[in-house]
C-alpha cells in the first residue's frame, strides 16, 4: 500500500510542476477552443459539486444493502462521468500550444495522463483493500462503492485546485 502512495505523491507533484500556467497559452484565434474546454470543466465539477451537496441513496436505505450498494454503484458512475469530463478538459486545456511552441510540437502524452492513471489504479486498489475487511458480507460493495465516490469526488475538488490557473 505505501509503494502505490508514494506513486501517486510522485505522479502528483510532476503533475503539478509540468502544469503550465494559463497565461502561456496562445491567443491567436484558439481562444474559442479554450473557452469550450474551460466551459465543459467548469459544466462536469458544477454538477458533481452539486450532487455532493444532495443526500445521495438517502430513499435506499429502505432497501437495506443490496438496494444501498447499488444506488451507491450507479452515483459512482455519474461521478466517474463528471471525474472523465473534468480530466478531458484539463487534458486538452494542456495540449493547447504555449505561445513558445508550434501546435506539431504539441505532446500527445503529457505527464498528467501518467498522473491521472495511476491516481486511478490508487484509488481502485484502496477501495479494494478497504472493502476486504467486509469480505464476506453484504457491507463489502456498499463500503466499495462508497469509496470510489467519495475518493473520485475528493480528487475533482483536488484536481480544481490544482489546475484552477487553466481556469484565468
């Protein structure tokens, strides 16, 4: 578990050294293009920001678990949405030539991208390694699922923060 920590603090901290700073993008007519990404970033963490504020699943506790993990599951996968929506942004916002740079010098695999799948085999893997303690019983894929939203949410706020210069 602390080898696949330190992988994710590594990744985050090149992430966040190789993150260009907005005012260095172009604006030679792609301002349209980096309008649009910055809308539908802006659009995916305004909806997960509001979802998080709503009492998600609170109907399906009737249900007992069965009916709590799989309300849980289907969220999840909202917040997945709106976590690949996010990233997609972020990505093409980062892809965008530097006034420094020609649009074929552009990188098609950025350190982000290396970033953001391991922050994603991290964040699969410690849902899974918590939820082992419920091995066994009908707690183990709500406590999973539970997980994978609260950690995805967490790291779209975190991402926010992190790239909010894209934003400027």
């Amino acid at each position: 578990m602390r080898w696949i920590i330190a992988i994710w603090f590594c990744a985050s901290l090149a992430v966040a050294q190789e993150a260009p700073s907005a005012h260095r993008l172009r604006s030679d007519g792609s301002d349209s293009v980096q309008s649009r990404y910055r809308q539908q970033g802006t659009d995916a963490i305004a909806r997960e920001r509001a979802r998080s504020k709503a009492n998600l699943c609170n109907d399906a506790t009737n249900g007992g678990n069965a009916r709590i993990a799989q309300c849980l599951s289907d969220e999840a996968k909202e917040t997945e949405q709106n976590y690949r929506a996010y990233i997609r942004a972020v990505g093409a916002l980062l892809r965008l030539p530097s006034t420094s740079e020609s649009a074929q010098s552009q990188q098609k695999r950025l350190p982000f991208d290396v970033a953001e799948e391991a922050w994603q085999r991290y964040r699969d893997r410690s849902c899974t390694s918590m939820a082992t303690q419920w091995e066994g019983g009908d707690q183990a894929p709500v406590a999973y699922s539970d997980c994978r939203l609260k950690l995805t949410r967490n790291h779209l706020n975190e991402l926010a923060d992190l790239y909010s210069d894209l934003w400027h």
